[in-house]
C-alpha cells in the first residue's frame, strides 16, 4: 500500500472502526493476546473483550458493528500541524 497523507489515513482508520465487527475485534484481541503475552492472561481473552461490549455496548451479535454508531469511540480522531 502506498504511503497516504495524514487526513486520508486518518478517514480510512474511521472508516475501518465504523465497519469493524465485534467478531473481528474479539480476533484481533485473541492473536494480539498471543502476541504479547503468549496466552497467558495479561491481557484480555476475547471472551472477556466481547463480554465487556455486551455490557457496556449492548453488542451481543458476532456480526453487530459496535463503534458504528458511537461517534464518541472515533470522532475525536484529528491531525495537527499537517
């Protein structure tokens, strides 16, 4: 992928939070889990990531988009001095 300027990087990393599904963050979770720590509990499980969505979210389907409609979790994203 070629380099993009900030502003564009900036929408398309939005555009990606917006669509993420709660399937793929708890994904994301588990092989970033593995990652780091090598499953040993450092950080969160996915089980307890999707658990903490359905709680604090109301995302309880695999396929639901939980930052979709909570312009609070992205909508601070900004450049400066570009």
């Amino acid at each position: 992928m070629a380099p993009m300027d900030p502003p564009a990087a900036l929408q398309r990393a939005v555009r990606w939070l917006r669509r993420l599904t709660r399937r793929e963050l708890e994904e994301i979770c588990d092989t970033r889990r593995r990652q780091t720590d090598g499953g040993e509990g450092l950080l969160l499980s996915a089980q307890t990531a999707a658990a903490g969505l359905v709680r604090i979210l109301g995302v309880d389907h695999p396929r639901a988009h939980p930052f979709a409609d909570r312009p609070v979790d992205w909508a601070g994203v900004v450049t400066v001095g570009v």
